[in-house]
C-alpha cells in the first residue's frame, strides 16, 4: 500500500484540534509539554501523540494489516460534529450520547499507557510462572520446553515465544525481562470497548463549560475518581467520578451522585445533555478554582505529555500540581520518620 496509513495516533487530531485556538484538522497549534525532559514546544496536532504501525497486525505471510487503524477512523475517531454541538451549548441525541460514551471507552483502551498496563500484568503472571518452572525443573532445557508450552497455552500470541532460552538465562535479572503483546492488547480493546460505554451511559452526565477556552488535555486524558468510602478499587464501574475534558471550552462529568462541586444532578443515571456555565454556577473565583481543579486531574493522570492553547496558563498548572506533588511527598517523609 503506498499510502499505508502508518502513523497511528493514540489521541485523535479529531478531538485534540478542539483544545486548540485556530481549529485547522490536523494543522490545530497546541503548547505540548514533556513531564520527562520538562520541555515545552507548539506544534501542529498531527506531529504529537502517535506511533508508527501502533495498531498494525500481521497475516501468516508477515505482511501488514491496517484494519484497525481503518476502523477507528471509521467509526471511533468521527466526534466533530458532536464536540461542536457540545461547545455550543446544543443538546445531543441519544445516538450521538451513545458515540460519545464509546469513544471515551476507546480512548481508555486504545493508548500507549494501557497498553503498557496490559504487558506488565501479563509479564507478572509468566513470571510467577517462572518461580514454578525453575523449581519443578532442573536443566536449562527441560524450563525452556516448559516455559514455551506455558506461553503457547495461555499466551499464544506473546512475542516472548521462540525467546525461551533467553528469559531463563535472564531469570536472576527480572528487570530485564519484558514482553510487548501486541494482538492480545487490540483484541483487549475491541473486546471491552463496548462494556466501558455501557458503565458510562449507566451515569449522570453534567458537562461544564467555561468561557476562557482554559481546558488542558493529556496523553490520557481519563481520571478515575477513587470512593474511598466504598469497598471496591477504581475502575468504570465502581468509580465516584469519571472526569473527561471535551474539548478547551467543555468538561465532561459523569457520576452516580446527585450533587458534585455544587452542581445538583437532578434525576440519577439517566440526566443527560445538562450544560453548567462555571460561573453562572459559583461565581466567577469559584468557577476559576473549579477549572484548575478539573485540569489539575488531567496534569496528574498524564502519562508523559500535557497540552493547552495558552502556554503561560498551561506551565502555571503545571507548576502548581508539581508543588502540590512536593508538598504531599514532604507529608509522606515526616510521617515516616
């Protein structure tokens, strides 16, 4: 294919050039900030957040498959119209609700740090599988036979088979040992993309606006509020919160509560299309304190890169939850002396 759609972005132009100040696709200007080498560059959409091939699968023969990529362009990816609508302030249709609600089950599932996630687990357990091998197994050969039938039976489409010999010769060094499971995180996705947007659609949605376009956005751009009162982790289903910036002037909430910061949800699991100007609401320095807040979450759930239209207000966030971060840290220290 000689125009192979080879770069994949894990957060779409489509919904990152609604952060942006002049809305040109895939030409949008946005300040990207690196947490890792705390540089900051502008630059268009298109040449930050993607991989080459990130989604690409192979047939029998090795050659390469777009399909996915193809498919979530198709039919994840197409959310304009429906932000545009968001921004405005226009009530959407049960339908577009529903394409929403799936695209941010997509955009859980489809990046780089769940991916990432999804490995780690997976090496865990073929390493706990490793601690049985060595001990049931005596020579090199016989845990390396081992281990190849272990990974065929439940990991068949790992990318560690065929380096049996090599994970045992570094079973002393577990750091470095890793694994990358390429299919098994696609079909991770395809499976589960689904069942995320039904937990979302069981929820409030109460969609905050404000009129300074002072949103920020993230490489992963979902926060999970944690119920400390209640008995469960955090995931979809069992979260107090799910926070999702739309767009630079619109912030999605989505909550079992009926009241949260202020803001009455009036009938639980099925009010939708609720729109709450901040400071109409609290007032214009509450509304000020309640969007940093929302864009203090998107700094703390980043995985590597946070971006905004406004550099100066961007770094200001930025600096504020590195301050809060050194604080609690400081806490933490006293504490345990």
């Amino acid at each position: 294919m000689t125009n192979a759609p080879t770069r994949h972005h894990t957060i779409p132009c489509s919904y990152l050039r609604w952060f942006s100040q002049n809305l040109q696709w895939r030409d949008s200007m946005l300040w990207v900030y690196d947490v890792h080498t705390q540089k900051i560059r502008e630059d268009k959409v298109d040449n930050f957040w993607w991989s080459r091939d990130f989604y690409t699968i192979e047939d029998g023969s090795w050659n390469k498959i777009y399909s996915i990529e193809e498919f979530l362009w198709e039919n994840i990816d197409n959310v304009n119209k429906i932000i545009e609508k968001i921004d405005n302030k226009n009530s959407l249709t049960d339908d577009e609700i529903a394409k929403l609600a799936l695209f941010i089950s997509f955009q859980e599932l489809r990046t780089p740090n769940r991916f990432n996630r999804n490995n780690s687990n997976e090496l865990d357990v073929i390493k706990m599988s490793l601690r049985e091998i060595f001990y049931h197994c005596e020579t090199k050969e016989e845990r390396a036979k081992s281990l190849n039938n272990t990974l065929k039976e439940y990991f068949p489409t790992s990318d560690m088979i065929g380096k049996e010999e090599e994970i045992i010769e570094k079973y002393e060094k577990w750091e470095e040992i890793s694994c990358n499971n390429q299919l098994s995180n696609i079909k991770q996705m395809l499976m589960f993309g689904h069942e995320i947007a039904d937990w979302l659609l069981s929820r409030a949605w109460v969609i905050i606006h404000n009129d300074n376009d002072n949103f920020i956005i993230s490489d992963y751009p979902i926060y999970l509020e944690w119920d400390w009162e209640g008995p469960f982790g955090v995931w979809f289903g069992t979260a107090k919160t799910i926070w999702f910036p739309l767009s630079k002037k619109s912030y999605l909430m989505m909550t079992y509560d009926f009241k949260i910061n202020d803001i009455k949800v009036e009938k639980q699991y099925t009010v939708k299309n609720v729109y709450q100007n901040t400071e109409d609401v609290l007032g214009e320095e509450d509304a000020k304190g309640l969007i940093n807040g929302f864009n203090y979450q998107t700094c703390w759930c980043t995985n590597r890169n946070i971006a905004g239209n406004d550099k100066d207000y961007l770094l200001k966030i930025i600096a504020d939850v590195d301050q809060a971060d050194k604080k609690h840290l400081g806490k933490c220290n006293k504490s345990n002396d």
